[in-house]
C-alpha cells in the first residue's frame, strides 16, 4: 500500500502541485483519476457540486465522471436525488464518509430503496466513499470513488480525502477561466431550446426540418462545448451561462 501511495502522489504531485498553468486540461484530470480509480481498487470516479436544496436532477451538478451515461440518465428518470441519503449527508456535514449502496439506502424514506441499490449494484459501483471538498469561493462539491471492493481503511481515507480538494479546486477554476469563451452556433441554442421543452430527437428533427442523426450532431456537439455529461446537463449550464432563456 505504500508503495501504491507514494507512486500515486508523486505522480500527482507532478501533474498538479504548480498550479492551473501545469494541468492543461479536463483531459488531463479525467486521466489522474482513472490512474487513482485502478490503483486503488475501484471501478470510477465522480466530481460534483454539492446539488442545492432546490436541485430537481443530479447530471446538472457533475463535473466529470467516468459513470456510464445510462446510469445517470437512470438515476434522474427515477427522481432518486430527492431523498437521497448520501446528497443529504454531503449537505450537512463536510467529513469524508464510506457508503454502502444497500445500507446506505435503506434510509430512504421515499420507497425507492431498492430501485437505487439495484442500480448502483447493476453497475458496479455499490461500495465506495465521498470526500467533501470546497473552494476559497465556498463553493461546495465532493469527489467520490465506487466499486466492489473491501471498505477503504483508515490511511487510504487519508490518502485520497488529502487530493479532494485540490483536485476540486482546479476543475472549477478551469471552467470559470473558460465560461466567457464557450460560444454556441444558432442551431445548437435551438435544439438545446428544444431539448429544454422536454423534446425528443426525433420530436426536434420534426420541428426543424433536420434529420434526427443532425439534431443529435448539434445536441453532442453543444455539450462537449460545455463540459456537460449529457444534454441534462448541458441544458442546465447553457441557462446558468445565459446562452438560453
């Protein structure tokens, strides 16, 4: 294990101790923690805003994720973030804390115990923990591994709650030095426009005379511009940016 740690931290240290100008990009984090992912055991990764009280889906406060899409898209068609135990625990309190997906959710008061162990387990990532993490802006957000393996003991704790918030801090600032320069062409607005109203693709490719593989050509391309997961939450950073009404 020390051996495993050192190797890890140096690496990370390489990567991000000189601050913004040596990251170079997402790309780049997404890479680190895919490296922390394996050498630690676990199947992927999750960085986040901790969602407000008045959140009403999860995607719109990823930041990257090595999540399956499919399980995201999931998780918000079933409303799973209200009630969550885990978003209500990040919340309240900004100690690290390991989470089972069964124990875990049987403190759901909403019925919808078993609908979110079993996605969790379907996917891999039923064992884990969350490390709360924060800016100098006070922003709110959390860095997350899952799995199948063995809870994480003490020192690994240690280990990886000591990279939250650096790790944390880089990608926020990352966006904020790039959300003056995302630019959107007129269609890619419109379908996201669209897409917002509660339209399908094919809906969308009806209403703008486009093919349903373009629309989806505009749809992909404006959520790569915004670092979004999915058109959830491209939708979401589009308002937030001003670029939709």
């Amino acid at each position: 294990m020390a051996d495993r740690f050192h190797t890890t931290s140096a690496k990370f240290q390489n990567r991000w101790g000189t601050g913004l100008s040596a990251l170079g990009s997402e790309e780049d984090v997404a890479e680190t923690l895919d490296d922390i992912v394996k050498r630690y055991g676990f199947r992927g990764y999750l960085l986040i805003n901790v969602p407000s009280e008045t959140s009403t889906d999860f995607s719109s406060n990823v930041l990257l994720t090595s999540w399956p899409g499919e399980m995201l898209e999931t998780y918000d068609h079933a409303g799973l973030i209200f009630g969550s135990p885990v978003v209500e625990h990040l919340r309240q309190s900004t100690t690290p804390f390991a989470y089972d997906a069964d124990r875990t959710n049987r403190r759901r008061a909403d019925g919808k115990a078993a609908i979110a162990a079993s996605l969790f387990e379907r996917h891999g990532l039923s064992r884990g923990a969350y490390f709360p993490a924060h800016n100098s802006a006070g922003l709110r957000g959390a860095l997350a591994f899952g799995g199948m393996r063995e809870a994480l003991n003490p020192r690994e704790m240690a280990e990886l709650n000591a990279m939250a918030n650096l790790i944390f801090t880089e990608v926020v600032d990352m966006r904020a030095g790039r959300r003056q320069n995302v630019s959107l062409s007129r269609r890619e607005i419109e379908c996201l426009s669209w897409a917002s109203a509660g339209k399908t693709s094919v809906e969308m490719s009806e209403i703008l005379g486009l093919s349903e593989y373009t629309v989806n050509h505009y749809l992909n391309r404006a959520t790569r511009k915004l670092d979004a997961v999915n058109r959830v939450q491209a939708v979401a950073k589009a308002i937030r940016a001003g670029l939709l009404n």
